[in-house]
C-alpha cells in the first residue's frame, strides 16, 4: 500500500467513507460482502476464465474472484486511481497470489489496453454511477469480452433517494432545523469534486436505462434483479457519521458545515441531528440493481 494516498478515489475507499468509524466499516463491509457475492455468482465463473473487474477499487470483487478461477484463472484489475492499482497489488503479493493477477490502469468508457475478444468476464460495482458515457462503457464490456463471455454488474439506483424533501437530510427529520439543513445540502452541491458530468451521472439513469444501455451495446441475453428496502436507520457514532462522505466526489459533512454554516448554526445543526444518528431515529431508502448478460 503506498505510504501516502493521493487521488479521491483512494482516499475515500480507504479512509473517508467510514469516517474512522470501525464499527461503521465493519457493517459496511458485511454489506459489501454480500454484493460482492451476488455480483460473483451472476457472473457464473469457471475455473481457468480470465476476469476483468472494472473499477476494482480496494479488491473486493477482484480478490473474490481469484478461487472462482482456480490456479490457471486470471484476474484483471482495472482501475482508473493508480493509488488503488498498487493497493491491491501489494495485497495480492501479501496474499501470495500475485502471479494470477494484472494490474491496468484504465476507464470504464475506454478499455483500450484490452484486445477484442481477450476476456471471458467483465464485472463492476458501482461504477457506471460515475461514468458520463455510460453507453460507451457498455459497447467497450461488450468488445473485450469472448463470443459467449459475460457482465456482471452492480449500482445503486440514486434516483430512489434523491433529491429528498426540504424537511429530511440523508434520512434524518431536520424539519426543527430545515434553514440549516438546506444551507448544508446546497454546500455539499458546491464542494463537490470533479467535473459538472461526473455529478450528473450519479444521478441521470435509474433500472430501466441499464437494460436500454445493455441491448444497446449488444448483449442479447439479459437479466436484471432490483432490491428496493425501506428499513430503519441503525445507530451510528457521531464523529464517523460528521467525518465520513458519501461518495469519492463528495465533501464531509464536517467540511460542510465549516464552509456554510456560522458557528451558532453548526452547534443547533449538530444539537439536533447528533442524537438522531446515534440512536438510529430515520430511514434509509435504496434501490440497488444487479444486471448480468451474455454476449
């Protein structure tokens, strides 16, 4: 793992999404997991195949895949954060497995260091979310992979959640406090990173446009599962749920506040939105969609 990590992919994956809160990426990892699974077994790997991961981030499918594979399988991670690539190859060398795995440095919407026809698999999580030219993305899956080669694909569908209502922030009733709220919700629209396209897109397709995007690109055998859960928020710490952001793009809520809020907001802010989060008083909304084909 490099001793400093530069880019925002890297820094979010590793560090700014839980916030420093153990017990949060615990949880988050328990749910990942389960995604990662889902993601696998649609893919229907055999051993010996050759798998690309598309924005293979931290390794979490890729590292799945390697004893899906087998001994005389590969597996291609494909990222654009360099910081991530040498991550996960330093893993894969800790792991003993280095001699299965590539490393490529790449984007979703150009594989151009990958041949026609040079994978059996193309798999992703959560990546077309950031990708503008979702429909190139999915006409370059369809290019590398073999005749008889398969997707498999996993993202959450945004358009479930958000926008929300004035009165509700991530979840939480901040109707006491809706000045601040909106005030805080329009801060993190001006600190977002990255260009204006790559906020768009996380937000410009829903369930629908991923099987327009799939038939498109050519795949004539398609499937797609939508999970939609409406549960109860669980508690939370604090300082994990201020110091965390909710996506590579985005700023901390503790970054947020400083910038839009004066002091005497903040305290009123967090007065009421703290015991909210710590005692799991809200709802979490989602919509996630897993799609598979074949070419």
């Amino acid at each position: 793992m490099p001793e400093t990590i530069q880019d925002q992919w890297a820094q979010w994956l590793l560090q700014r999404r839980h916030g420093g809160d153990l017990e949060h990426q615990q949880a988050m990892l328990q749910e990942l997991f389960a995604i990662r699974d889902q993601v696998l077994q649609h893919a229907s790997l055999a051993e010996g195949e050759t798998l690309l991961d598309v924005g293979a981030g931290d390794g979490l499918i890729a590292f799945g895949a390697l004893p899906l594979v087998g001994e005389q399988g590969t597996v291609i991670f494909s990222d654009i954060s360099q910081d991530l690539l040498d991550h996960c190859q330093a893993l894969a060398e800790q792991m003993g497995v280095l001699e299965r795995c590539r490393f490529v440095r790449a984007s979703a919407d150009d594989l151009a260091p990958f041949a026609d026809g040079s994978v059996d698999v193309v798999t992703t999580r959560s990546v077309l979310i950031y990708v503008a030219a979702k429909q190139r993305a999915l006409h370059e899956f369809y290019r590398v992979l073999k005749p008889g080669g398969r997707i498999s694909l996993f993202e959450p569908i945004n358009r479930f959640s958000f926008p929300e209502p004035p009165q509700r922030y991530f979840g939480y009733d901040v109707a006491a406090v809706q000045d601040s709220a909106e005030k805080v919700k329009a801060g993190y629209g001006r600190l977002m990173k990255g260009d204006l396209s790559a906020h768009s897109s996380m937000g410009d397709f829903d369930e629908r446009d991923l099987l327009r995007l799939a038939e498109k690109a050519g795949f004539e055998e398609v499937h797609l599962d939508l999970q939609v859960n409406i549960t109860p928020k669980k508690p939370q710490g604090w300082e994990g749920f201020w110091r965390s952001s909710p996506n590579p793009l985005a700023p901390t809520l503790e970054e947020v506040m400083q910038e839009v809020l004066t002091p005497a907001e903040a305290e009123r802010f967090t007065a009421h939105l703290q015991p909210l989060v710590e005692q799991g008083h809200g709802t979490d909304r989602m919509a996630l969609a897993y799609l598979w084909a074949k070419k």
